[in-house]
C-alpha cells in the first residue's frame, strides 16, 4: 500500500531508542524527510545511518535536552530551518515518573515538563506552518489511563489526551489531525531495564491476550498510517496499542 508520505517532512522527538528510534525508522523507510531530536549524539546518528543505508532521505540530527527551558523553541527553529517545513509532529520523548503521594513540587515539574508541556509547547511552534499549508498530522505517543498508583507522568499523559481532543476540534478544519497512541508492553530498554525476564514471561501468559510484548514496529505501523492522507478521517482519537492488555473497552 502506499501511503503517500514520501517526501513529507516530519520531526520525531526521542527517535535515540525504543519506540522513538522505531517510528524514525519506519517512517524514514517510507521516505519522509525527517528530523530526529534526543540527548544522545552517538544513538541518533547510528539512527540517521540506519535510514540513509535504507535508501531514505539523511535525516537531520537534532541534539537537545527536552528539560532544558528553550527546548521546544531550539527543535521547532532546528527543524524548521533543516527541512523548510514541518507537516508530521510525533511528539514521542518522556519517560515514566512512579513517586508517592508525598512528591515535592521538583519531581511534580518535571513529571509534568517531560510528558506534557515540552509536547505543547513544540507543537504551538509548529502549528501555525501546518495552518498555513493546510494540512498537517500530529501524534502523540502517551500512556495506559489505568495508573497502579501516583506516577507524574501517567497524569500528564492524561492531560496530553485532553489537551489532543480538544486541539483537534480547532484545526480538523486546516486539514490537520491529532491523535494519541498510548502503548502497551513495547520492548525497550525501559521495559528491560524494569522487568525480569521472569515477569515478563508471567504477564504475556496471563494479562496480554495476544501472548507476547511488543516491538516498537508495532506501534510505528500504526503511525505510518495515522500521518498518511488514507487517515484523513481519523482525529482526536486515544488508540492503544497493546495485545489486548487493557480492560476499558473504549
């Protein structure tokens, strides 16, 4: 199928590993000129080779601290003035943020800066070019809505789903899209680092129907298509990505 991409030029923040790395790779193999932003030099650069020795356009290494004050402004200025434009947003960098009920304002901020305000911000940037040229596709990669206990980060994903909804209801009419994939058990180095192969063994045979983790491709197949002109139609949506592993049925 094809999904009419090539040639589009899109950004994809925390492309240096798991699922960020995963969804550059895919996405470059369908010959979207890209921008691939994260902390690591040396992980981004084996991504760019990655996709160039695959035959996509080179993308354009973006080296920058999501935390830092000016980073959504030092991306959007980065990528804007690699590529021109940018009409594919993939708003991927964060990580998770378990702490107590008895958290300091510090953790909170930075919980709530990774996984959501860093997102809005980068998106405000580039929203006015994908206005401009009438059409644009955003997706933000977020998290299970099923917290075990207080995490910063489910909680601004959470607001990362409001925020998408209602952001899509106010440019559905410049041609633009926003959605929002909360992940399942992806295998990661997050996921390895976190679980013991005997856990994750357990879970597979007993809470995920399809009876096994994830790759990251598993979720940059759905992305592929989400920023396509096939999915011109699908907007403010929450689609997880996980085996069958969530029990909420919509």
């Amino acid at each position: 199928m094809d999904l009419q991409i090539a040639g589009r030029c899109g950004l994809v923040t925390g492309a240096s590993a798991g699922i960020g790395r995963g969804i550059a790779l895919a996405l470059g193999r369908e010959g979207v000129r890209l921008a691939i932003a994260g902390r690591r030099r040396d992980k981004l650069d084996e991504v760019a080779a990655l996709i160039a020795d695959a035959g996509g356009p080179a993308p354009t290494v973006i080296v920058q601290d999501f935390m830092d004050e000016d980073a959504a402004a030092r991306i959007a200025a980065q990528a804007l003035d690699a590529l021109g434009r940018v009409e594919i947003l993939i708003n991927n960098a964060g990580g998770s943020r378990p702490f107590g009920a008895g958290a300091d304002e510090a953790q909170w901020h930075e919980a709530m800066t990774l996984n959501f305000t860093r997102h809005r911000q980068l998106t405000d940037r580039l929203l006015p070019g994908m206005r401009a040229g009438r059409w644009g596709r955003i997706v933000n990669i977020t998290g299970k809505s099923e917290p075990d206990n207080v995490n910063g980060a489910f909680c601004a994903k959470a607001a990362v789903h409001s925020w998408a909804k209602g952001l899509s209801r106010e440019v559905g009419k410049d041609g633009i899209t926003v959605n929002c994939i909360p992940p399942g058990r992806i295998l990661s180095d997050q996921i390895l680092r976190n679980y013991t192969p005997e856990y994750r063994q357990w879970q597979a045979e007993h809470e995920i129907p399809a009876g096994f983790y994830g790759e990251p491709e598993d979720i940059a197949h759905l992305v592929c298509y989400l920023v396509s002109p096939l999915a011109r139609y699908v907007t403010g949506t929450v689609i997880p990505v996980d085996g069958g592993l969530r029990r909420y049925q919509f």
